[in-house]
C-alpha cells in the first residue's frame, strides 16, 4: 500500500513538471529597490532646483521676439520651458528590447543608456511641439575610435557586407565611417529613441510633483 502511494505522488509530482498544469503557480521572485532609487522628498528637491534656477534662464532666452522685444508671460506667444517629458511605458519596454536584440546581432554589449537633452526646431509635425525642450535616447558601448583607443559612446548599427557593426554615432555624423567601404543610409539602423510628451507647468494635478 505504501509503496502504491509513493508511487502515485511520485507520478503526480513528474506530471507536474513536465505539463502546464496548474499545480503549483510559479513564485514571482522579489525584487530589491535598485541603487538609482531615491526618496520622493529628494526628487522634488530635485525638481524645485531645477525650477528655481533654469526655468527663468531658458524662458528669458526663449521669450525674445526677432526685433528683440521681451515678451511677458501672459501673451500669447510666451513660450514656457518644458518640465517634463513622458513615455509610454509599454513603448519604452518595447525599445529597450529592440536596442537589446539590435546590440546582440552586432556582437556588441550594451554599457549604458544615455539621455540627451534637445529641442525642437520650427518645422515640426505638431505645433504644440515647436521649439520646445525635449529628450531623446541612444544606448552606449565600448567602441574602438579612429585613433585605436576604446571610448564608452553612443552608437548605431550599420549593415556591411561582412554583417551588422556597432559604430559610434560620431563616425556617422562625421563621414568617417568604414574607410574604402560605401555605406548608404538605408545601411544605418539609428538607436536614437525620442517621440515623447513634454509638458511645462503647471502639472496636471497637485498629485504630481
């Protein structure tokens, strides 16, 4: 009888592990606050420096007419600096895994994530976007330079005849990719990740900071 009941859990503990039964729900590990995490006092101590000493520096840039007219704010054409910018959540996991599968097929590790500050220019799709601050992305790796020395930079990826190669964003920009090897702009797979949502205060809610 024993044996017959060893025998049966034993069965039922295998039919477990080899199916996608419900037997036991796998534990969801937990996980510890990273480093980077910092208290919320200290964020908004973050936020309200950056407040009481750029906005009014960039504002006062930004509010001057051509003939060199100030404009105040409360006019029409008072441009306020932008505060934050938002991202889609589930479109930043996305790009994440597209930079980390791009990155795999170059053979190349990814360093770092780097966040550029930017600003709009006047000929833009939406006009609530003209002129205005912004960000973007570009993941970083340690790439050889043009004098044979390794340097952390931002990279894109771009496809030769012997496959893909991380280069640095530089040697794009600069016409100094691959020498004696035409490359074309179709071959350039840019990491550069924006298309956010700035906003400038005040927030949404007294819920924000």
């Amino acid at each position: 009888m024993l044996l017959a009941v060893s025998l049966t859990a034993t069965f039922l503990f295998s039919s477990c592990e080899n199916q996608n039964c419900d037997c036991e729900e796998a534990e969801t590990p937990v996980l510890s606050a990273p480093g980077n995490i910092i208290p919320v006092a200290a964020a908004d101590t973050l936020y309200k420096n950056y407040g009481n000493s750029r906005v009014s520096l960039i504002e006062l840039a930004e509010n001057i007419t051509d003939e060199g007219d100030t404009i105040v704010e409360g006019d029409a054409r008072y441009k306020k600096a932008t505060r934050y910018v938002s991202f889609s959540f589930s479109k930043m996991q996305k790009y994440m895994a597209y930079i980390e599968q791009q990155a795999d097929s170059a053979d190349v590790d990814v360093l770092e994530l780097r966040v550029y500050f930017g600003k709009y220019g006047d000929n833009v799709k939406k006009k609530d976007e003209k002129n205005k601050g912004t960000v973007f992305f570009n993941p970083a790796a340690a790439l050889e330079q043009a004098d044979g020395t390794m340097d952390t930079v931002s990279f894109a990826i771009v496809n030769t005849a012997g496959g893909k190669k991380a280069v640095p964003v530089g040697s794009i920009l600069n016409n100094t990719l691959i020498e004696g090897e035409v490359i074309n702009a179709e071959d350039i797979e840019s990491m550069s990740g924006n298309i956010g949502h700035s906003a400038p205060p005040p927030p949404v809610s007294s819920g924000d900071f």
